[in-house]
C-alpha cells in the first residue's frame, strides 16, 4: 500500500528514530517537496527505504488548501486527493479538511494501533514510545491514547 504523509507524524517518529513504524505498514510513503522541507527543520534526515520526495501540482485545490493550511498540510492533501491515496496526518484542521474531502486518514496513534495489531510492535513498546515523545515536548492527547489502547483490550 502507498500513502501519502504529512510532517508531524514524520517529526516525531525521525526524532525518536522509529520511521520504521511507517515502513512496517506501507510499501511507499510520498512526502510532498513542502513536507520534506518541514521535516528537515533540524537536519536532514536519512530516509529509508520506501520513501519518495515528489512535487506537487499547484492547482486550484491547492491554492484553495493555502488559503486555511500551511504549505506542507495544503501539498499533502492534494497530492493524496490527487492519487486517490490515503494521508498520515495528525492535525486537527488539517485532519477534518482531508475528511470532508473523503481522504483515507491515519494518524500517529494509528500507526502505532496498527503496528500492534500486526504484531510488529508490543503495546509496552508503544507505551514507551509515546512516553518519550511527550517527554521531547509532543503533544499527543492522553484521552485519545487512552482511548487506543482501551480499543486494543475490547479487540
């Protein structure tokens, strides 16, 4: 499967060294040229395999996007519009736009879901993940990571 990313998600999985939680689920993860940028705020990061930089068309849906998102939010939900593609995005706004638009969504706490549910990942592992990436200043809802986990005991 192929999927199109936004930066937050990639942030915080570069910065803790765990990218291949992306490349356990998906074959290719697209990064629009704006993203790439945004991800690379405090050093280039090495990506591995499966991910692709891209350009993205600057149509009138992107221009419209630009008008209430950031460029690497706006380059995002083109692109995965434009290739029928499902996003990673974990942005409220940018998460309720790509929705009414009928985009596919997931975000870092459905990764990780998913990374469990697979088997890749133990749910200890993910505790800890997420316990270091709010101890590196990421705001991640303890009420929804609550709420991941309790569907993980009812599953």
């Amino acid at each position: 499967m192929i999927v199109v990313s936004d930066s937050t998600t990639l942030i915080i999985l570069s910065d803790l060294h765990k990218l291949t939680y992306l490349t356990n689920l998906f074959d290719k993860i697209i990064l629009p040229n704006a993203v790439f940028k945004e991800i690379n705020y405090k050093k280039t990061p090495v990506l591995p395999d499966g991910f692709e930089v891209v350009d993205c068309v600057k149509d009138e849906l992107f221009e419209t996007l630009c008008q209430l998102l950031d460029s690497g939010e706006s380059e995002a939900i083109a692109l995965a519009k434009e290739r029928n593609l499902p996003l990673v995005i974990d942005e409220k706004k940018g998460r309720k736009i790509a929705k009414n638009m009928e985009l596919k969504i997931i975000g870092l706490l459905g990764v990780l879901y998913l990374n469990i549910k697979k088997g890749f990942l133990l749910q200890e592992q993910a505790e800890e993940f997420l316990q270091q990436a709010k101890e590196n200043g990421y705001r991640i809802s303890q009420k929804l990571i609550d709420e991941m986990f309790e569907s993980l005991r009812i599953k």
